[in-house]
C-alpha cells in the first residue's frame, strides 16, 4: 500500500514568496475551511466549490488545517496557517500576519462589528471589543472602538468590507 504524503505546511516564507495566482488559491482555500467550520453540516467539496476551488487545491495549500474522518476529509477546531488580514488601527488599515485561526476569527468578528456599527448606527457589538487586542510578530493591535475614529476612517475611505485578507503582510 502507497504511503499518503504528509500536507507541506505554508510558512510565512512561502506565503511571501508565493506568485498571485497561487495566493490566489491560497486565499480560497482558507475561505473553503473558514465556510465550513461555519456550516459543519456543509461537505468540504460543496464547501470548495462555494469558494471557487477544488479538493486538491485545498489539501496543496492548507493540508494541515484538514482532517481525515471516517475515510472523509474534514477540516480540525483550529489550525496555524499564516493570513495577512486587514487591521483597522487609529492611522488607518493596516497588514497583520495571524497564525492562529481563533485570531483571525476574532479579527473577522470585529470587522463585522465595525460594519454594523457604520451600516446601523449600533454600537452594541463594538463594545465587545473595548479594551481588547491582539498580538502579531512581537506587536501588539488594539482594536478600534472609539465611534468618532471609525466614522472617520470610513469617511477617509480607509475601511474595506470587500475581502478580510491582506494582499500581503506588512514586514
């Protein structure tokens, strides 16, 4: 019996060095297993499909993040896939690189507070993020909670709902 390969894990070398096209797939990929902690009940193809890639894409790039369950494949809790995501700090939007996917879920929940908070006028969600931060390469973010700030961010044009990952990480 032919031995599987072992997923090669995406490092933030290769993930700089990495062409668009290929960070292209990257990002879809990482779509692909964010959809489906989202929706555990959704098969990781549907999944992919939804996310415009493939089943083999997904185990090239994010093979790590993936699990084999009962002869299907199906992505683990967390993973430590490097993403550059988009930041909102007091100067404006920024690149961080993330590791974690609790830190990137917790970044995409704050967008999401920042959009409901510039689409509706409430600041309920935003209050969940007071006082509160993140770390990256030895940095800290905190997150943007000041109503004034982020009205004047999105006046400046400096807040993006479009897509959470950064072209690239700032170094």
């Amino acid at each position: 019996m032919p031995r599987r390969k072992r997923p090669k894990k995406v490092s933030k070398i290769h993930l700089k060095a990495m062409t668009k096209r290929q960070n292209d797939a990257y990002r879809r990929s990482l779509d692909t297993v964010a959809l489906k902690r989202r929706n555990p009940h959704l098969s990781l193809t549907k999944a992919a499909t939804s996310s415009g890639t493939t089943l083999t894409t997904i185990r090239k790039y994010v093979g790590s993040a993936l699990d084999v369950r009962s002869g299907r494949f199906d992505v683990k809790p967390t993973d430590r896939l490097p993403r550059p995501m988009r930041m909102l700090t007091p100067a404006g939007e920024i690149s961080v690189l993330t590791t974690s996917s609790r830190t990137a879920s917790q970044i995409g929940h704050y967008n999401n507070a920042v959009r409901a908070f510039l689409i509706t006028g409430d600041e309920s969600s935003l209050q969940l993020f007071e006082g509160l931060s993140i770390r990256s390469d030895g940095k800290t973010y905190a997150f943007v909670t000041d109503r004034t700030t982020l009205n004047r961010l999105a006046r400046a044009g400096a807040v993006h709902f479009l897509d959470i990952y950064a072209s690239e990480p700032e170094s």
